[in-house]
C-alpha cells in the first residue's frame, strides 16, 4: 500500500477514536467524576519535590488536631513514611472528638509550609506557635475534607452519620437494573456491606470496580428515596428494596469516582 495511503488511513483511525471519545463523554452522567487515584501519604512525604504545587486526593486517619484549620494525617501503615500536615481551607470546619481518630478524604495543592508566604496566598490566618515546628516540611492546603469512614462503620453506627456529607471507598458488588449496589471495603472483617442508591441519570458500573462513593447517608425508606430524587421505581421495586434491605442504612450517591 502506497505511503501517503497508509498515512491518510492512519489520519483516519486517529480522528475515529477522538470522535468516538468525544461522544462518550458527552453521554456521560454528570454524577461520574474522571477516573483517578488517591496517593499514599508516604509517597508525598517520601518524594516531596515531585508533589510540589501538584495537586493530590489522599485518605487516611485523623492522628491529631491543630487549632481550627490544621490536622495531621497518620502515615501509612504498610510503608515507611511520615504523618503530614494539612490545613483546611475549606468552608466545612476541621472539627473531630478528641477520643475518634476519624478517616478523611482530603483534595488540595501540595506546598512547603512558609507561613509568611501561604497565609497571603491562600487567604489564611493561622497562629504561628502552632505551626513552628513543621516550618519547611510538607502541607496540604485542602480545598475540600470530607469524613470518609469504611463501609462497615455506617452500617454498624449509622445514626451518627445520618445527614452528613460523606466520601466512602469501597468494592462496587451486587448491582442492580434499578440503581441500586452495595459497597464492599475490600478487607475481610465480615462487616456487612454499604447499600448505594444512584440518582439519574446512572452511569454502568461493574462488579468489583473500586470507586469513591460521595453522598449523604440516610435511613432506607423507599418511598421517601422516590419522592426526594425521583427514581423512577415503581410500585414493585419499592416493595422488593424494603423487602431485601429494609431497616438499612443507604448512602444517596450524588457522585462517584471510580479509582485507577
């Protein structure tokens, strides 16, 4: 086959598979957010230059509070690594009981902590003797901190829950036609699994995806789900959710992330 040939068949294929992305992401629903992956906070803290001005979605305990804004996230436990500091510039407050030590979903910019130079650039005012000894170290400046416990903890203390805004991981399983699957947390400690309830429009998922499941957690009760986010479930399916997950708590997927 002719060169130019080859070229223009090639130019073709390439422009196919743009095209045929396009119309896939056009189609998407707006609950599905791009695909991508939380970070270790050992590998920041490990390889810190590399993160610099990058910004990062990590998941981990809560090891201790800093005045208002401040928290330090535990290490990871299965690699070598430091704790690293986080301050929150978010509009939901970095408040935690002192006996939890609550897991958290943090998104922000990576920096070296210089307070003289990030209290102006993110609108800060933070208490200096607070911050001294983690002067020069790493810092992630959140713009967004959710409690992001395991499936099991809501479905074992539901209640304190009930009405927050929340970020769980899990193993998607057990899907339903009618958008509804639960959330398994990939461990084996024989806790029950975390029933989701996807709003319209629904996008595919399949067994054993792991995603972030964002939403706000409410008691099971169907006809309440259909009234306040019109599901579209019938008479029937009403029936057959209260009959298989009844006196279940479920979390009201507003978003999902699915992970790398």
């Amino acid at each position: 086959m002719p060169l130019d040939k080859k070229l223009w068949l090639k130019a073709i294929a390439c422009l196919t598979v743009v095209i045929l992305s396009a119309c896939a992401n056009s189609s998407q629903s707006p609950i599905a957010v791009e695909k991508g992956g939380l970070v270790d906070v050992a590998e920041i803290t490990q390889n810190v230059e590399s993160f610099i001005g990058h910004s990062v979605l990590v998941r981990n305990d809560v090891k201790e509070t800093i005045g208002k804004r401040g928290l330090i996230l535990d290490k990871d436990r299965v690699f070598s690594g430091e704790t690293i500091l986080v301050i929150n510039t978010s509009k939901i407050p970095s408040i935690f009981s002192s006996d939890k030590t609550p897991e958290v979903l943090v998104s922000g910019k990576v920096e070296r902590l210089t307070l003289s130079d990030l209290e102006p650039k993110y609108g800060l005012n933070l208490d200096s003797s607070l911050y001294t000894q983690y002067e020069g170290k790493p810092v992630i400046i959140a713009t967004s901190l959710l409690l992001s416990p395991d499936p099991e903890d809501l479905t074992r203390n539901s209640e304190i829950y009930y009405g927050k805004q929340l970020a769980i991981k899990g193993e998607v399983e057990d899907i339903k036609s009618y958008g509804v699957f639960e959330l398994d947390e990939e461990r084996v400690f024989g806790g029950e699994d975390l029933l989701v309830v996807q709003l319209k429009p629904r996008i595919e998922l399949e067994d054993e995806q792991t995603a972030i499941v964002y939403g706000v957690l409410r008691p099971l009760i169907a006809v309440e789900l259909e009234r306040d986010y019109d599901l579209g479930w019938d008479l029937s399916i009403q029936k057959q959710i209260e009959a298989e997950y009844s006196q279940k708590p479920v979390l009201v997927a507003e978003k999902i992330q699915l992970l790398k």
